[in-house]
C-alpha cells in the first residue's frame, strides 16, 4: 500500500512538470508567427493556504505536435523559506499578470492543482477538468479576463470566477512590460465555457 502510495505520489508530480511553465522577460514582444493572451490571477485572502499552486491550458484542436508544444502552465509559489505569501504584481500582491505567447488557435485553460506543503510530505490536490476558453490570433493581443481564485472555496461552490478587469488591468500590464503596445489588446473576456460542474464561474 505505501509502495503505491510513492508510485501516485511520484506520478502527480511528473505529470506537474509535463507542461512548460511560461518565464516572460521584461523585454517581452510578439514573434511575428504568434500571437498573445493575457490574463489576471488573483487570489482571495491574505494569506496562502496552499505552497505552490499551478494554471493549466493547452490548445482545444490540433495534431499531437501542435498540442504538445503549446500547452503551458501558470505557477504561483506562495512560498519563500518558511513563509507564506503573495509575491504578485500589484493589489496587495494578490494578483498576478499572466502572458500566453503561442501559435494561433482555440485554447482554454482546463484544470489547476495546488501542492499543500513544498518537501516529502507535501500533497497535490488537481481540480476536475473545465475549460475558461480563449483565442490567439497572430500578431494580436487578447485578454481573457480575471480569475479569481478562491483558496478556501468549499465543495459545490466556485473556487474560480472568471470576470472582465481589463481597465484595471491593462495599465498594470503597461507597468511592467512598458515596451508592447497592450492599448491595442482586444478585450475578449471569456462569459461562457465548461465549469466542471460548478467550480468555475463566468460573470455576465
């Protein structure tokens, strides 16, 4: 039983890595063949229930190939030595500017986990699947919208909800990646999408 117990354990974490995880220089700009989406990340309360929590999305349609090579992650730690925090972008640092650069096509982002302690004892919990969708056109910025985790989410209710913050978060973007033109983003915050049974939640 414990042998199995290593082998889940061991399993959840290479599947954790399977996807690369994005890493945006301050110089960022769109490859002429690509295109951009953005997005916010914030979380609610003020202090982390969990160390590591990580955003999943891949492409919608496609040949393996085209799947494999554009699907990616978003990572939060919330976790520096042996404290508990947030480390995002602005908002008290709770939250956090998220750039997808990839090739153009239908996307969503489709499942979170979350690592309950950095070291052996540490668990990973992965959500059901669900799908916030979006689209990269080439050569053009989109923005998804806000979404808000909710850390102590109990079962049956949200644990993300998915809004429209684009005026509040353009500027912030403009902050911290001063060389892109994000006042020609389209605003294309996602209203509908598969909520995995009721943990994802589209505003109007």
């Amino acid at each position: 039983m414990k042998t199995l117990y290593l082998i889940v354990i061991a399993s959840l974490l290479f599947a954790c890595k399977s996807a690369s995880t994005d890493d945006v220089p301050q110089n960022f700009s769109a490859a002429p063949e690509k295109g951009i989406a953005i997005a916010s990340i914030t979380f609610e309360g003020d202090s982390p229930k969990n160390d590591i929590y990580r955003f999943f999305y891949s492409a919608t349609s496609g040949d393996k190939k085209f799947l494999k090579r554009n699907a990616g992650k978003f990572m939060v730690k919330a976790r520096e030595d042996n404290n508990r925090g947030w480390a995002g972008d602005f908002n008290n640092k709770k939250t956090y500017l998220v750039v997808i650069e990839r090739e153009p096509g239908n996307y969503a982002f489709n499942q979170y986990n979350y690592l309950t302690h950095i070291g052996y004892s540490g668990m990973v919990d992965f959500s059901k699947p669900f799908a916030i969708p979006f689209e990269i056109k080439k050569s053009e910025i989109t923005y998804i919208g806000e979404l808000l985790y909710n850390d102590q989410a109990m079962p049956g209710t949200p644990r993300i909800t998915v809004s429209d913050k684009y005026e509040r978060d353009i500027p912030e973007f403009k902050k911290k990646y001063p060389s892109v033109q994000w006042e020609t983003s389209q605003n294309k915050t996602a209203k509908t999408g598969d909520t995995g049974n009721g943990i994802i939640e589209f505003t109007p």
